[in-house]
C-alpha cells in the first residue's frame, strides 16, 4: 500500500461545487478522475472476458458503458491539460503535445495489435475462439495487414484506440475554434453530427467502400461518439476558468438529473418495463438518445453531489487510472488470451470467475511494476556536488529565469571549496564560470 498511499499522498481540489474559480491546483490533476477510470478499466477488462462477473458488471449502472464514462473522462483531462497549455504557451505547444500524445497512442496500438494478429493468424485452424474473434481479418489477411496501420481495419476490441487517436488529433483545432469563438458552435456542430448519425447519413452518403476493400471500421460509429469527447473536452477546459457548477444550480441540476439516474437504473434490471420500440433509442453503438440522455443525467448527477472519498480508498484503483493507457493496451492481449482459454477449456463458473479474476490481478501486478520501474530521466546526468540543496534552489531559480545574482552574491561565502578550486565562485559575476553556469554549465565535464 505504500506505492499507492506515496503516488497519491495529496488530494486535489474539486472541479465541480467550488463557489470561487477553481484553483491552479485543481486545475492540475482530481484525483477522483483517475480513481474513475481505475474502476472502469476494472469493470472493462471482467467484461470482456465471458464469465459471470461480466454478466454482473455488464452496465450495472443503467444504459451506460465503461466506453462511454472512458472516453469522456478521458476528454475532460485532455481538455484541462491542453487548455491550460494553450493559455500559457500558445498554439505551438498546445498542438505539439497534443499530436505528440497522439503519435505515442498511435504507435502503442501497433504494437499491440500486430502481434496479436499475427498470433491469431498462425494458431486461428487450432483454436476456434480466436478464428471467431478475428473472422474478418483471417478472411483477407493481406489485405488488412496493409491497412490496419491506417486504422482502417479494426478488429473488436481494437477500435477505442484508434477513435481515441483520432479525437486527440483534432483536439488543437477544437480548442482553437472554442477560443476564438466559444465553444457554443463547436457544440452545436458536435451534436448536428450526432444528429446524422442516428439518421444513419454518414452511411448513405459514404455507402459501403468495404465491398471491394477489406476494412472494418469498428463498432463505434465516429459521427455519433464524437459528442462525448467534444462535451468532456468543453467541461474540461471551461473548468479551467470558472466553477463547473455553484451556488442553487447545483441542487436544481441535482433534482433534474436524480430522477433520470432512477429511471436509467430501474429499466437497466428490469423493474421498468421498457418498450421494445425504444431499443433502437438505447443503442450504444450509435449512441442512441435515450443513452446519451442516461449518461448526460449519471454526469451532471455527479458534479452536482460532488461526493467526497477517502484518498486511501481511492489510492488504488487511482493507481490504474493514472496509468490508463498502459493499462488499457496491456489488458487487450490479456483479455484475449483470457476469454480463448475459458471458451477451449470447459470449467465451471467458479473457475471462470477465477480467471476473470486473475486478469484483473494482472493488471494490479502490472501498474505496480510501471510504477516501481524508474523512468528514463529527461535531465543529464549531474555531478555529485551539485545535489546540494542550496545549488539544486539557485539552479531552478537561473533556469526559470527568476533568479538575480545580487540575491545569491552572500551565498558564495558559503560555496563548496572544492568547486572554488575548480572554478572558482560560481555566484560572482566576474568570474567566466559565471556564462558557463548560465548558458549550460551541465554539459561542463568536471573532474573526477
């Protein structure tokens, strides 16, 4: 518990239910964010392994899914993180991280999903539930080799990545416009596209290319799902200069948004009689109105209530969240490998449940030795002498640029007196180690 208790000894402040702007600190990082999408990369990984908890755990919480309550999450952070970028360093920095994370996305897709592919494609005459898994792709093999690294061919399972890709990349456009002219119109197209989603006309208009090409595009229709991220990045980054909610709206936008929770949960396990006319109003794959609506109720609900937990209860599941693409690439193969063994070997429900568990024991294990495992350091290496804590303060204070020599001339009778033979003072100005400790004196190699 040390590892959890010391990755999150500090709690943040809330997003939501401050009566003043929310402070640098809360912009930063809520730790409830990644306790969430902790608990959803849980509930994902127990579902897509075909057992009894999945049966459990397949959206308990009315007609909302882990992708749902994943990507928006997931947008609201990236709203807050790039927001706050692009106030302070422009277009250039905001659009060169964003790309650079998605690049990074990108390239750890690829490297998940070729291997498996490859593997299915040699062992799919052997094992049945992989050929299952992976008919489309064993049907044109080549063919989509050739064009899974355009994300055009998206096995299941496969194709969050690949729509999450995409929204990041054009994420630096959608905060520009939001700026420039506010986020009203980004939202309004956002939800026109929405809108010819459920009408079905990206299908008529595009008709169905994979007549005489081998793709597959996934699950997710993009016109549709393209709402959630657009939404969570807009609440992301409006955090960022005014509370998300305060004063009475809270507890009128909680009256509201209560009943429809209800409803969401009671017709979900079937003490609501639901007409099966409305099916199609519930559908996940287009996002279908009623669930849209179930989701819009769950997230207003919970930025209304505002709950507060114990960080030593959130500190695990925080631990997963915090490392959500890692976890979420790592669970993929697991999954897979997991649900082909339970499908192959015949096992009773208690051993299901016990592999189901062992694959969420997996990914505990796993962000536990991301987190003890040292990262590459972006800093070189620095000499011994120079870990002293008064060099370490002056060294921020001249990289910053807020230092001044007349504020540290006193501390060079406190210098070390073996860094004033070897070069001389380092605070005194008329000594030429002075332009070396400025303009980059780490790449001085000192004596050993």
């Amino acid at each position: 518990m040390r590892v959890f208790s010391r990755a999150f000894s500090s709690r943040l402040e809330a997003l939501g239910g401050t009566t003043a702007a929310p402070s640098k600190a809360a912009a930063i990082r809520d730790m409830r964010f990644d306790a969430i999408r902790g608990l959803l990369l849980i509930s994902m990984a127990a579902v897509h392994v075909p057992t009894l908890v999945s049966h459990f755990l397949d959206e308990p919480l009315g007609f909302v899914s882990d992708a749902e309550g994943f990507i928006f999450l997931s947008a609201c952070l990236a709203g807050m993180a790039y927001g706050r970028t692009f106030r302070q360093g422009g277009w250039p920095a905001m659009s060169s991280r964003a790309w650079r994370r998605a690049r990074q996305i990108y390239f750890i897709h690829l490297a998940v999903i070729l291997p498996v592919v490859l593997i299915a494609w040699a062992f799919a005459g052997k094992m049945a539930p992989l050929a299952n898994h992976f008919h489309d792709f064993l049907v044109h093999p080549w063919g989509s080799l050739a064009l899974i690294p355009l994300l055009l061919h998206q096995p299941p399972l496969f194709d969050i990545l690949p729509l999450y890709i995409i929204l990041l990349s054009v994420t630096p456009w959608l905060l520009a416009v939001a700026r420039r002219r506010g986020w009203g119109i980004v939202l309004a197209v956002s939800v026109l596209g929405w809108v010819a989603a459920q009408f079905k006309l990206d299908t008529r208009f595009i008709g169905n290319p994979s007549g005489w090409l081998p793709l597959r595009w996934g699950a997710f229709d993009f016109l549709a799902w393209q709402l959630v991220w657009v939404g969570g990045l807009a609440l992301g980054e409006s955090a960022l200069r005014r509370p998300v909610l305060a004063g009475r709206s809270r507890f009128g936008l909680a009256a509201i948004s209560a009943p429809i929770v209800l409803a969401g949960l009671l017709a979900r396990h079937g003490f609501l009689p639901v007409n099966p006319i409305l099916f199609v109003w519930i559908d996940k794959w287009t996002l279908g109105p009623l669930r849209l609506l179930n989701f819009a109720g769950w997230v207003v609900f919970l930025l209304a209530w505002n709950p507060r937990v114990p960080a030593g209860l959130l500190a695990p599941v925080a631990l997963l969240g915090r490392h959500s693409l890692a976890v979420f690439a790592f669970h993929l193969p697991l999954v897979i490998a997991a649900s082909t063994v339970v499908q192959l070997v015949p096992l009773s429900n208690l051993w299901q449940t016990g592999v189901s568990l062992l694959v969420i024991a997996a990914l505990f294990l796993w962000v536990l030795w991301l987190e003890r495992t040292p990262r590459p350091s972006a800093q070189p290496r620095q000499h011994p002498l120079f870990r002293r804590p008064d060099w370490l303060k002056f060294r921020r204070e001249y990289d910053s640029g807020s230092g001044h020599p007349q504020g540290i001339e006193p501390q060079a009778r406190r210098c070390n007196a073996t860094l004033q033979r070897w070069l001389g003072c380092p605070f005194c100005k008329n000594n030429p180690a002075w332009a070396r400790w400025v303009t980059g004196w780490r790449s001085t190699r000192l004596p050993t």
